[in-house]
C-alpha cells in the first residue's frame, strides 16, 4: 500500500517541466564557479525560489542563499544543495561543456542546485498537499570544507528558523537509477595536513654541501604509506593520499624547502589521532636522518567531519524513496571515504537528518566499463573529481523526486 508522501511526491512530480530543467542543469554547468565565487549560480537559484513564491535571501555566509515558505503549522524541513565547482579541466566533450577555462562542475553540484530548483518549485505549487516550513539552501564552498559553517555563523537558524530535520543528497557514480542510503555513518572525516621540509639550498654540482629536502621528501612521501597499511588494523578503515608536493625552480638549483600535501579519511576520532601522531613522527624522523637543518612543519588544515545519518529520518524517507521508485533501488553501501561539511549544517548532530546517493552513471558507459562485479564497475567509470565526469540527463526528475519524497515524508501531508 502506498504511503500518503509518495503518493503525493507523485502527484507533485508527475508534470514535471524537465525540458526546462535540463536547460537549467546545462546552464549550471556551462558556467562553473569556485568556492565563494558562486555570484551566478547563487542569482539564478534565488530568482527562480522568488518566482515560485519563497521569501529569498542572498550573501548569507558568503554567496549562500536561502529560501523560506512557511505553510502552516507543521515540521520545518531543510533541503540542502551545494553549488561550487572545482579547479577541473573538463575532457567530457559535452556540446554544454565548461566555459570557463580550468574550473568545471566535476562532482555534481550542478546537477545538486538543479534537483533543489525543481523540489522547492513542485513544493511551492502543490502547498496545499503538505503543512510546515520548507528551507531551501543553496550552499557555497562545500569543496573547501567552509561553506555550511560560514552560512550557520551567519546567522542561519536565528535568521530564518532552526529547522527540525535536514536533507542532502549527491550524485554519485554508479548505473543510474540507484539511491543508496544508511541508517547511520555514510561518509567518512577527512583531514588536510601540510608538511614543509626545510633543508639547505645550494648548486645541483655540489649537493654535498646542501641537505637536498627533495630527497627527504621522497623518502617521507615513501613511508608516509605505511601509516595505513602497518600501523592501522585491517579492520579500520582509513586512506592517506599524497595529493601534492613542490619544490624547487630550477634544473640545477637545490632548493632550501619542499612541500607537501596530505588527505587522510576516517571513521573514528581514535584512528584520525593515531593517523596524525604517526605523520608528525615519520616526518621528525626522516628530516632528523637527512640532517634537516631544522625540524619539519606539520599543518593540520582543513577539516570535514563523520557524516553520520539519524536512523529513524533515514530509514523514513528511504521507506518513501523505494515507494516512489521500486523494490531494489534502495540499499545500504555501507559508509563511504568520502566526505561532506553538511553535518556542520546539522550543528554535529544537534538537528537530526538524512543524506543519501542518486547513481548518475549513463547506461552506455556502465555498460561498456570492463569488469564483472560492481567493485570492478565503479573503478572503470568516471568519478566525481574526474575531468570525465558527466551524468546522465535522465537522472534530473528523479533527483528531484527524491528531495520532494524525502520532504513530504516528514512534513504533515494533508
């Protein structure tokens, strides 16, 4: 028997403007913007929530904007999108590709702003099918980690209301037509840490006289990978990825300094500690071996926490998502590695929500990826952060569903 909220989510969704969306979502995406430079991205969501009748703020938290419809008495529900892109020479070949030299929509928060514009419009037009307060949130700066706590320092909840419950979803890898969700943590901490080596520059013909730290950086990137594979049980999950290192200018010039940059992801605070200890004591070690004239520097930077979904929100508007879209597109993946800022929307817990997945994979190209399982799968075809990456058109209504389901699942329908 089918539940009053995903009748009613289908009731909403069934006349949906797609051609007008997918216009929407290919504008989004010809014209990507960094984190808090969102100028565009945020004026277009803001006039389409002020034509469907939404009380719209711009600036909050930066570039953030925020949309509120109060609809009598009843739940107030926040429905979240992040809307930055990244520093990605786009290779996809879209006939709407990037525009913008260098920076491209390659994680989906095009596609995110898209499905959060037509769930607040189909919302907005069916309000006399549900009470409560709908919270739209377009978010800056997800992918530097600062946007949602900017946004609550702002005056989020004192501006326009605490709500009672939050919703996220992202796009994600995987033969679209999939929503994963879990009652509990989906996505793991990451940690940025920045090491810099100090050593004595001097000439490429004479490296005895300098302490070369381009050496001691290899060595130190080297050893950095036995961090996970020997010191933490196979049990806890953790990565450690070198994602930069810098030094020198020159051929023949051995230079005083050289740099590196680390992301660590977790699932538990004690495993995070013992991560970091262990970078702190191989880098001391290492720059002491070389005969550094002074001992590293070891940054902790930015920082995202645990993503962990309250059961009960989840497992309800799970409930309602399989309702809407079939037995067998809902299951549980069990937590992912990597990582969202949306829990600081949540105040680390304080407000309970729910975040899941919608697969974005085109048929053709899951198809084609080489491999049996879907482990084998998922690493042949394009990921978020990949210059490749290029959902399918046909996932843009049933994102949209997804947030209008999950929204009626916890508002009073009428």
């Amino acid at each position: 028997m089918t539940s009053p909220a995903a009748r009613t989510a289908l009731d909403l969704t069934s006349d949906l403007p797609v051609p007008d969306l997918e216009d929407l979502y290919r504008d989004l995406h010809r014209h990507p913007e960094l984190s808090l430079c969102e100028h565009r991205t945020a004026g277009t969501l803001a006039g389409r929530l002020k034509g469907a009748g939404f009380e719209t703020t711009e600036g909050v938290g930066g570039t953030g904007v925020v949309g509120r419809l109060v609809n009598g008495d009843g739940p107030a529900v926040l429905l979240r999108a992040d809307m930055d892109a990244l520093p990605v020479k786009e290779e996809t070949g879209l006939p709407y590709a990037s525009e913008t030299d260098g920076v491209m929509h390659a994680c989906g928060h095009d596609l995110h702003v898209t499905w959060l514009t037509g769930a607040a419009e189909a919302l907005a037009a069916g309000r006399e099918t549900w009470r409560g307060t709908l919270l739209v949130v377009g978010q800056p700066a997800e992918e530097s980690g600062r946007g949602a706590a900017r946004m609550v320092a702002d005056g989020l909840y004192e501006r326009f209301g605490r709500p009672d419950v939050l919703l996220g979803q992202h796009a994600a890898p995987g033969l679209a037509g999939l929503y994963p969700h879990a009652p509990g943590p989906i996505m793991s901490a990451a940690t940025d840490v920045d090491i810099v080596v100090h050593g004595r520059g001097g000439h490429g013909s004479r490296p005895e006289a300098t302490v070369d730290p381009v050496v001691t950086a290899a060595y130190l990137v080297t050893r950095l990978q036995t961090v996970v594979s020997r010191e933490i049980a196979a049990g806890d999950a953790a990565v450690l990825t070198v994602g930069r290192i810098e030094a020198g200018i020159r051929h023949n010039i051995i230079p005083s300094e050289a740099r590196i940059s680390l992301n660590l992801r977790t699932q538990s605070e004690d495993v995070r500690q013992r991560m970091l200890a262990a970078i702190r004591r191989i880098a001391r070690g290492e720059c002491l071996a070389a005969g550094c004239p002074r001992e590293p520097e070891v940054t902790i930077g930015s920082t995202f926490p645990m993503t962990v979904n309250d059961a009960d929100t989840d497992r309800a508007v799970a409930a309602v998502h399989e309702e809407v879209f079939g037995a067998g597109t809902v299951f549980d993946p069990g937590p992912a590695m990597g990582s969202e800022d949306f829990p600081h929307l949540a105040l680390d817990g304080a407000i309970p929500y729910s975040y899941w997945f919608v697969t974005t994979t085109p048929a053709e190209v899951w198809d084609q990826a080489p491999g049996d399982t879907l482990p084998q799968k998922l690493a042949a075809v394009p990921s978020n952060h990949s210059p490749h990456f290029a959902p399918d058109l046909s996932v843009v209504a049933p994102g949209v569903r997804t947030l209008v389901s999950g929204a009626l699942a916890l508002l009073s329908v009428a």
